[in-house]
C-alpha cells in the first residue's frame, strides 16, 4: 500500500481488507460506501462500516461498463475494519466527487510519458540501455509515480492498466524499498483477495461468514479454497469435549452421584 500512488493506495489496501475481486472494486461508486456516524464518546465501541457490492465492471460487446453479478452471492454487504473506516472517510473527504452517490469510487487513469533526459544510461560497449517500462517506473518514487498519472473521475477503472502501471510497478516498488517484506515479484492483484480470507480465518471467522463476505455462493466453495488455512490438530476441541463426559472428583463433603435409569 505504501508503495502505491494516491488514490490507488485506498484500492490495495480496500482489496486486502474486504476480499473484493478486482471487477468489484473497479464497480463500487461513492455510494456504496456506508460509514457510521462518528461518536462522540471516544470509550465508545465503533461501529463497522460496509461495502454495498452491487455491481462490477466489464467489457461489453468491446465497451468498457458496469454490469451485475453473475450470482445471487456476489451481491452482498461486507463489513469493514474501524482502520479502514477512517482510511475512507479520509479518501472521500479528499474524492473530487465525494458527495455524488453515483461517482466512481477509483478512478481510470492514464500514465503520461516521461519526459526525456540529458543524460541517457550505456553499457561497456557504448550502446544505450533501455529499461523495461515496469522497471522505469518502478525505480521512481511514490511522489513521482503519482505525478505520471492522469486522473479521471468520471470514468470507472480499468483494472488490466490500472494492473500494468500502477499495481505491478507498485509490487517492484515495494521489493526494492523493503526488501525484507519478501513480497514475490509476481504477486498478483488476486493475492490480495487470498490475504483477506487467511486474515479472516486467523481471526476465527466462522467459514460460512467467510464464504458470505466473499461472494461464495456455497460454503463448500470456501472450505475447498482454503482447506490448508482451517487445518487444525483439534486437540483444544477434543479435550473439551472429553472433559463433558469425566467424572468429577470428590470436592470437600459432595460425593457426586450417577442418575440412573
């Protein structure tokens, strides 16, 4: 996420703390966001907010556009951290079009070309070394990268270039600022999805809620996925339920009886 440049930061992390896949989160308008009402009282338990997931982007018939869910699952409710909560009430304070129900909650944008430089990098032999765009932009600073983008907030994202030139270069990025994060160069935007659901599972989320925040239309879809994450030796489980069936020890002047019958 910090690797990210201003807005698309919100979109990763979003990504990773609802579990919405990519057409989702390029579907969702400012509208859909549902935040509680700040309280006043700090001691106060918040309340969660949530994402209306009611629509997705698509291409249709060669135009780029919003559709429905292909499932009655996929339109759902998911509940969202307080942190990321105020991410948002941050993000819309801040969103060009914050007050429009029905703008586009990220918008597409288009990379502009560098500027050409002086000074151009050779090899040994004297012959010019063109890098790679991904590795081009991925060197660049966040300020910088943000910078190289052109904004338009009135047209829904399309996620295969928001993925080439901000995700991807925003993973190499990442390794090469934290190399200790050990993030795999190939880290795919759907990753992020799978980090949601391994987040929840350590949360002990029930699946059949997991599968809901999800958009799985069963359970079974759920348990199948991600069967290594709720591998479990069950040895607190069977120890509690073998205690449901001992004998208490004498304690003090009780014996304790057996009820026949």
């Amino acid at each position: 996420m910090d690797s990210a440049p201003w807005p698309y930061d919100v979109m990763v992390r979003l990504a990773a703390w609802s579990g919405l896949r990519a057409a989702e989160l390029a579907g969702l308008q400012v509208g859909d966001v549902e935040l509680p009402a700040k309280t006043i009282n700090p001691n106060a338990p918040a309340k969660p907010g949530q994402l209306r997931v009611d629509r997705t982007v698509m291409v249709i018939d060669g135009v780029l556009g919003y559709d429905t869910p292909k499932t009655k699952g996929s339109r759902r409710r998911v509940p969202l951290t307080p942190a990321t909560v105020d991410v948002l009430r941050d993000y819309l304070a801040a969103h060009p079009r914050g007050d429009e129900a029905g703008a586009p909650l990220f918008p597409v944008s288009v990379l502009v070309a560098a500027k050409p430089t002086e000074k151009r990098a050779t090899d040994k032999n004297g012959k010019r070394i063109v890098p790679k765009a991904e590795d081009a932009l991925a060197v660049l600073a966040v300020e910088e990268a943000e910078a190289r983008l052109t904004l338009d907030w009135d047209s829904p994202l399309r996620h295969p270039s928001f993925y080439k030139s901000v995700y991807r270069r925003a993973v190499l990025r990442a390794n090469r600022l934290t190399p200790s994060a050990g993030l795999q160069s190939g880290l795919k935007f759907h990753a992020l999805r799978h980090t949601y659901a391994s987040l929840c599972v350590a949360a002990g989320i029930p699946p059949l809620e997991i599968a809901r925040f999800m958009g799985h239309s069963k359970v079974t879809t759920t348990l199948s996925v991600y069967a290594h994450l709720f591998e479990d030796d069950h040895a607190d489980a069977m120890a509690a339920l073998g205690a449901m069936g001992s004998v208490p020890e004498r304690a003090n002047n009780v014996v304790p009886m057996r009820r026949r019958g």
